[in-house]
C-alpha cells in the first residue's frame, strides 16, 4: 500500500476503491501482525480484522469464502471408472457373453446352411427379375432420364433458352456416357476372354455364381428377401433422460414437480444413461429434499412411467454418493422371468464354508456370493414367497461342504427340508410333542458344544493356533479337535419361540448360538412367515450378521429381518410384487444391501440330487453321523419326564432360607439330580427355567464364603412354594 500525503483528500473514485479494501482484504500469514496495525489506521475505527480479513461491521461477514484456483491443490476428490466393462472385468460373465455370442453365431450358421438349396432356388427365380431391372437402371442412366421432366416442365412453358440449355446438357451427359460404356465394355471382354484363359476353372465359376447371385438378389421384392431371419431380435427402447424424468413427473412428488418445472432447477445426471449387464443404468441425482426412498415407495407408478413391466424397473440407493443420488437400473428383461445363469454347485461340486459361495443373482444376472461360515442368518417373509426355498438352498451349500455337521428343523411339517434327511445329523418334521422334545434335547447339547468349544478355542489361541480366538479352516479339517462346522437350519422358527413350556429356553439357547456360535463353528439358520418381536426375538433379529428379507408387508417387518432403519434408508422389501417370488434384499456381513434371486428351478428333485452329491461326498470322507445312517436321537429324560424344578428347589432350600443365590441353588440341584441339572451351568440357565413357570429372579443380599457381602441374582423360596401350591390345587380340583 502506497502512502498518501499528509494533506492530500481523496477522489471520488479513490475513496470507494479504499471502502472496497476496508470490506475484505486478505493478508499473507508471516506479514499479518506488521500490516494489520497499518490497514486499521487507514481503514478507520470502525473496521476490524476477523481471521485474518479486514472487514467491515457495517457489512455481512463473508460466509462462502473465495474459489482457489484449479491447480492450487494437490488434493484431488474423484471417482475413477474401471477401464473394462463389467461384462469383461467378471471371469463368469465374460463366459456367459462369449456362450451368447458362440450360440449365436452357431445358430445363425445352421440356419442359414439348412436353407441354402431354398435360397438357390429362389436367386434362380428372380434372375430374370433382376437382370430386366438392372438393363432398365443402366439404360436410365445412359439417356439421363433423370432429366427428362425437368425438360418436359421447360418445354411446357415455352421457355426455348432454358429448353435449348437442359437439352444441350443432356446431349453432353449421353455421349460421355455412351463412351464410358463402350470403354468399359470392351474391358470387359477382354477380361472375360483373359479370365477364361488365365483363372482357374473353379475361380471361374465362383466368379458367374457370384454374378448370378447378385442379380437374383436385385430381382428380390423388398418384402420378400433372399434370405430369412434366423434370429427375431426383440427391440427394448432405449432408456433416456427425457423418459426417465417424464416417469419421475408422474410419482406425484412436489419436489421433482417444481424442479422439473418452469424456472425449476430440473433432474440432474452425473453420468451419461449406459448398459449396464442386460439392461441400463442411469445416475440421478434427485431435487433438494427428494430421496431414493420417496421413488421406491412409489415403484410400481415409476415402471408405468416408464412402461415397462415392474419386475424390470429397479430404483435404489448409491450409498456411496450423497443421500439424493438415486442409481435407477432398467432391465431388458422381467427379473422373474428372465434366464438364470447355470449354478455352478447343481452338479454336486465340494465347496469350503471358509469360501464365499453363489447364493443367487442380482437384477443384471450377476452371481452375488454369500459367505457361510462366522455368520449368522434370518430369512423374513410373507407366505409362499420363497423363504422356504432360500434356506433350503443355504443347507445344500453346507452339505456340500462334507465337514459340515447338519441340524435341520421342518417345523412346518410339510417336509420341505426332507431332501437332506439323508445327509443331516439331526432332523426333525413338525411341531407335536415328541419332535419338541427332541430338538430341545437336541439344542442342549449343541449349547455344551459351544461351551467346550469356546474353552478349546481359548486353550488353543494360547498355543498360538487360534491367533483371532476363532475356528480357522485348518483347526476345522482336524477330526480330534471337533471343531467342525455345525450348522442348523430351521423353518418357521416361530413355533419354537412361541411354545407354551420351552419357549423361552429356545429363545435363550438360540440366542447364545447366534451371538458366540459364528466364532466357534457354529452356524444356525432361522426363517420364519411372521418377522415379529416373538417369531424373531429381538435378541436374536439384532444380532445376525447375514439377513435375507423377501416381501414384506410393513416397516417393522422390513426392519426387523434387515435391521433398524433399513426402510428409512431405502431397504424396503415392501415394494416386491406378489410375482417377485424368491427375490428379496440380501445383507450380508459387513456389506450393503442388494437386491438377489435365489437358484432358480431349485425344487424337490433338483435338490434330491444335490443331496445325493452332497452324501457321496460325506461317504468318501467318512463324515456321515446321526439320522442320516439312521441313528435314533437321545431324548433328554428331563423334558420326557414331569417337570419337577420347583419342588426339587424346594427339597434342597430349607425352610429358613429367605433368599438364596442362583449359582448355589445350581450347585444344590446337581448335587441332587446331575442327570437332569448336568446342562444348568450359569445363573442364567435357572433364571430361563424358572420364567418358564411364571416365577421371576431379583437381585438377592447375601454373604460370600469369605464373609464379604454381595448382591446377586437369586430367588425367594416363598415364590416359589406359592407356585407349587397352587398347581397342586390346581391339579387336585382338575
């Protein structure tokens, strides 16, 4: 800044420019303190320096600060698209478009080869056809008949210099032509007489085929060609934005109405409309206030928008952008009904739990893969939607693995799951009595597995053969550690939950499966028609890692099998059609939620043999156990047996003793029954049993054996022989 003279008054104009410098002015950091005291004298009092800017405090603070320039930052935010398509990128797909354009290409040739004496046949017809046209076309061309009305129009008016002229040019135009033809006639018979001399015989004839053939294809009508089609290629229109943005006009949102209306700040496309698999793919990025759930909700209108059919329409969420960005894939084809690639485990191949396995197919015919093993799964859904199917299908992946230990539970009682009787441990069909008792006799014994494995398991990482305190593939392949995968698979799950005397210790056996089986080997799967706080314990919906939710009816439905807030934030399997049958929303672990198809055609006989495959392998290993070599399971007598929890209780809790401590009353019963009170390892064990009777625990006051006193969880005995009274009366009036 230069200094002005003591007595010097500024102009007009330099007094704005020094206002103008007084508003904002931008100081280098190290000259800061030095040209702050300077810029505020000259500025005067009523400026002040904010952050290093002079401002003015008769004007706003500057709130959007200044663009830097292009270059001056190393710092670069971008999105980089992958060099190869994604048809070239994936190995399965690469393979199903080079299948497609082998079939093609094989067809087409047969079918034209078939119909090659009917394509001579009909050259030879329309030879005569096509060499009248062809002399009438050159003799046109010779005389300039092109012309000749345009000479006729000058004649009929009269109009001799313009007559004379066109006339003059005509004659001009026939004798060059007339000699071009002469010149090329006479070439061509000295190359017709050379040819007969010099060409091959058969070169020769190639030559008069070709001739031939080409005025018989001249002579064609253009209704009625040489040749027919071997392929009627189905025409899909192209997606473009002028259609997508007429769809999203007819959802009836505001914010799309005043956006794409006058004066509205319209649809933006971030990306041009591409292929994307077999269908398009257009990026969206929808009005201020306007999110990809507003559009899902509202499917079935976007597709007659669109007019295509629904199960090709499929709007979703780009969790990657921000919240408005809107990924709207259009298909080729209906997603139902459109040809699902071959599975590549239908043929009994080995797999490995450890590995991912192909589940099903997303809407552009890509396998999505699903990883079996330290998971969990739900599968929610309305009736006959294909719930049953898609666990079916989960259990052929394990049996296929032939270290697997299988549980399989048909609840229903349909035997939907009886094609792998003969490869599972444990099976059980319906829900009466003697199938109850088994699978909870059944389940108490996996819960003691998974208290011995978690005890090896921690041996073992001391060792250092478990570095990440879980089964790794190696400690599963080894037979004297028992640390197989266990899976277990039930089907309507909600008739455990819901049983009127083991409900709860099904609930509480599951529960603990599902949050420390993973880790252990353990692997249970649970599906059910009713995805409620009873049918799926919230225990248990909060705690699975892999959920599969097919349609729905509402939003606790949604969010109970796919998680809190998924329908908030899209994830809606609500908006699946009564036809989508066996497509619903995939969560995986650790993985956004995307739309998948289970194995197509995977019925009962398809499956059978599956099974059969999966037991061949199971037999060559040596790994057949329980029903499937027909042993009967062990029914624990403690559930076959009357129940008598409470007056054993009672037997070893004297009369004096208030309150007592569950862990003691444990130690007690064992000592008494250790048949029957062998599994009741921790206060919660008794506190589940005794829910099951309507009896509560509370934290109880009590004395340790170092005489230090302690609040626990334990019981009071007036409770308890209140509840056995009143059965007795019960039962005596009964």
């Amino acid at each position: 800044m230069t200094e002005q003279p003591q007595n010097h008054k500024p102009t007009g104009s330099e007094h704005q420019a020094e206002e103008e410098q007084a508003r904002v002015l931008r100081f280098p950091s190290e000259r800061l303190n030095h040209d702050q005291a300077q810029v505020e004298a000259e500025a005067g009092a009523e400026s002040q320096v904010i952050d290093g800017e002079l401002v003015d405090d008769d004007q706003d603070q500057q709130v959007d600060q200044p663009q830097t320039e292009a270059g001056s930052s190393l710092v670069r935010r971008e999105k980089r698209e992958p060099v190869l398509p994604a048809w070239a990128s994936s190995v399965e797909e690469f393979r199903e478009t080079a299948r497609w354009a082998v079939s093609y290409a094989g067809h087409t040739l047969a079918f034209h080869a078939v119909r090659c004496p009917v394509y001579l046949a009909r050259i030879l017809i329309r030879v005569p056809q096509g060499t009248l046209r062809l002399l009438r076309g050159f003799l046109r061309w010779v005389t300039d008949a092109e012309g000749q009305p345009v000479r006729h129009a000058a004649a009929d008016r009269a109009d001799a210099a313009e007559y004379l002229r066109l006339s003059g040019q005509r004659d001009s135009r026939v004798r060059g032509r007339v000699y071009a033809t002469v010149g090329l006639g006479a070439a061509a018979l000295a190359a017709f007489f050379l040819g007969r001399e010099l060409l091959p015989e058969l070169v020769q004839y190639a030559i008069v085929a070709g001739a031939v053939g080409a005025v018989g294809w001249l002579g064609a009508p253009a209704d009625q060609p040489i040749a027919s089609r071997a392929v009627e290629a189905t025409k899909v229109p192209k997606l473009t934005s002028n259609a997508v943005e007429i769809a999203l006009a007819s959802l009836g949102i505001s914010g799309i109405n005043q956006a794409i209306g006058k004066g509205g700040e319209g649809i933006g496309f971030p990306k041009p409309i591409s292929r994307d698999g077999k269908g398009w793919r257009a990026d969206i990025d929808l009005p201020h206030g306007v999110t990809p759930g507003d559009i899902m909700d509202r499917r079935e209108k976007l597709a007659s928008g669109l007019r295509r059919p629904l199960g090709c329409v499929w709007p979703e969420a780009d969790n990657g952008e921000h919240a408005g960005r809107l990924v709207l894939w259009v298909g080729d084809q209906d997603m139902r009904k459109a040809k699902q690639p071959a599975w590549a485990l239908r043929k009994g191949v080995r797999v490995d739990l450890f590995q991912p396995q192909p589940f099903g197919t997303d809407q552009r015919g890509r396998w999505v893969d699903l990883r079996l093993m330290f998971t969990s799964v739900a599968i929610g859904a309305i009736p006959r939607m294909g719930k049953t199917f898609a666990l079916r299908e989960l259990l052929l992946i394990a049996a296929l693995d032939p270290r697997a230990e299988l549980h399989t539970y048909d609840l229903k009682g349909t035997g939907d799951l009886d094609p792998l009787e003969k490869v599972t441990h444990a099976h059980g069909v319906g829900d009466d009595d003697e199938e109850i008792k088994k699978a909870i006799a059944d389940l108490r014994k996996l819960r003691d597995e998974l208290r011995r494995r978690a005890k090896l398991i921690r041996d073992l990482a001391k060792q250092g053969l478990a570095p990440e305190n879980k089964v790794t593939p190696e400690l599963a392949g080894k037979k004297s550690l028992g640390l197989h995968p266990i899976v277990i698979g039930v089907d309507e799950c909600q008739v455990w939950f819901e049983h009127p005397d083991h409900g709860e210790e099904f609930e509480a056996i599951c529960t603990d499966l599902v949050k420390r089986g993973p880790a252990l080997g353990i692997i249970i799967m649970l599906a059910t028609q009713r995805p409620d706080a009873k049918s799926l314990p919230t225990g248990i919906s909060a705690n699975v890692s892999t959920r599969f939710c097919l349609k729905v009816q509402g939003q606790t439905e949604n969010d109970m099998v796919l998680g809190t807030s998924k329908y908030k934030q899209g994830v809606r399997a609500t908006t699946f059609a009564w036809a989508d049958k066996g497509i619903g929303y995939l969560v995986g672990e650790g993985s956004d939620a995307q739309i998948v198809r289970t194995v197509a055609g995977l019925d009962g006989p398809a499956s059978e043999k599956v099974a059969a495959y999966a037991r061949t392998l199971r037999e060559q290993a040596g790994t057949l156990t329980g029903h499937a070599i027909g042993e009967a399971p062990e029914v624990d007598e403690s559930v076959s047996k009357k129940d008598t929890l409470l007056e054993d209780i009672l037997s070893v809790v004297g009369e004096t003793e208030k309150k007592v401590w569950n862990e003691r009353v444990i130690a007690r019963l064992y000592e008494l029954r250790p048949e029957v009170y062998g599994t009741y390892r921790e206060s919660a064990d008794l506190t589940a049993a005794l829910k099951r009777h309507g009896i509560r625990t509370a934290q109880v006051w009590g004395t340790t054996d170092d005489n230090k006193g302690a609040s626990r969880i334990g019981i009071t005995r007036a409770d308890i022989a209140q509840e056995v009274a009143e059965r007795n009366r019960r039962e005596g009036s009964g």
